[in-house]
C-alpha cells in the first residue's frame, strides 16, 4: 500500500494513496518556444486524513502552538488530498524538448528537479507557472520537486517523489513544509493527444519532441487517442 507523508504532522505514518495516474502530453503553442516539449503528469489522491484513526478523542489531543500544521481539527475540515498536474489545469512538468528529444531508454534511473524556484521568483510565486497544484488544507501551494524514476520490470517503474508545500490558501508563501512518498509499481499510460490536433499533427509531435517513436503507437483508450509504449 503506497502511502504519502507530510513531515511533522498529526499523522507520522502518513496517508493511504487511493489513486495515482502517470501520463504525458504534448505543449505546442507556448509564447515561450522553450517550454514546448513533451511534459509529464503525475496525479495523487488520498485517503481522508483520519481514516486510520481509532477514535475521535485523538483530535483533542493536540498541540496549539504547533499552529494549523499540527492541528488534526484543521486538517480534517479538509478531508483528504490531491496532488496533481491536471486536476485544475494543464500543467506538468518538461522531461525534454526537441533540442533534446524524450528518450525512453534512458528513463531508468532519471530524476527531475522540478520547480526549483529563485529567491526573485519566491518573492512573488506565480501559481500559474508551477507543475502541479495541491489541496491540502485548503489549495495550496507546491514547488522544489525531486522525481526519481527507477525501472523495476517490463514497464513498471518505481517513483521516489519529494518536494515541499506553502499554505498559500491562507497568503502564506514560504514552501517550509515537506512531503515524500514512493509509488511502488507504476505503469506509463501513454501521451494524451488532444482532440484539437489531427492524426498526423500528433505524429509530428511525436516525432519532434521523442526520440525512437517507434516505440510508440496510437491507441484509442475511453474515446481518448494516446501514444502507448509497444
């Protein structure tokens, strides 16, 4: 059972992960011809936060100078949470572009650092430019990414995830509060083409932004075409 921790609170043993997607797509019209390229996705929910707790009497157990963070009361009017690149938006973050085209190969072992933002751009976060987007005690805010892929049979890899989180839902923007979990066994669901661009349009892309598109073909999953591994 994957699990997700948020370091320091209320619950050490962390939260039970209830889905997890792993996908890509294509940007193309970026005014920044920079941030074209192939992007991936990752998508967490969780369990409630006191699923796991044995009674109630727990929540009057807290510590008030621990502040919101440590405060089961607080994290329970928010029930559960959800980390993800496309909940809100398409986001995701760049694994490589056509100067130096996605190879499928060299995954194993990879890791991404993701929204390492400088002192400038912390001192006023655009939301907007981020990865991913967080519910968490409210929508919050994540940044300082560390996403490590390890392949451990066929096409299942193992994810090794870390960053950190701001309570941007109450104007604080300083990202002091980690988080980790590792996804044990997940498997590509392929690059999601858009229902904009034609057959061949997503070929180009394919061809432009992956290296060894062969290893590629299109699918039509749930009425959505995707380019799955062979």
């Amino acid at each position: 059972m994957d699990r997700i921790y948020f370091v320091d609170n209320p619950w050490p043993n962390g939260h039970r992960i209830t889905s997890f997607h792993w996908e890509a797509h294509f940007k193309y019209e970026a005014a920044d011809e920079k941030r074209n390229g192939l992007y991936f996705d990752l998508h967490i929910e969780t369990a409630d936060y006191y699923e796991e707790d044995i009674d109630d009497e727990d929540d009057e157990d807290e510590d008030d100078d621990g502040g919101d963070w440590q405060a089961k009361i607080v994290w329970n009017n928010y029930h559960r949470c959800t980390l993800s690149s496309q909940e809100w938006d398409n986001k995701g973050f760049l694994v490589e572009s056509e100067h130096s085209p996605f190879d499928l190969t060299a995954l194993d072992g990879k890791e991404y650092a993701v929204d390492f933002l400088t002192q400038k751009e912390l001192e006023n976060p655009d939301l907007n430019k981020t990865a991913f987007d967080v519910y968490l005690l409210g929508h919050d805010a994540s940044a300082f990414h560390s996403i490590h892929f390890t392949k451990i049979e066929g096409e299942c890899y193992r994810i090794d995830w870390k960053g950190k989180l701001a309570q941007a839902y109450v104007g604080d923007y300083e990202f002091k509060y980690d988080f980790h979990t590792t996804i044990s066994s997940a498997v590509f669901n392929g690059i999601y083409i858009p229902k904009e661009i034609s057959d061949k349009q997503a070929y180009e892309f394919l061809e432009r932004f992956v290296q060894m598109p062969e290893l590629f073909e299109m699918n039509w999953r749930n009425r959505e075409r995707r380019f799955m591994i062979k």
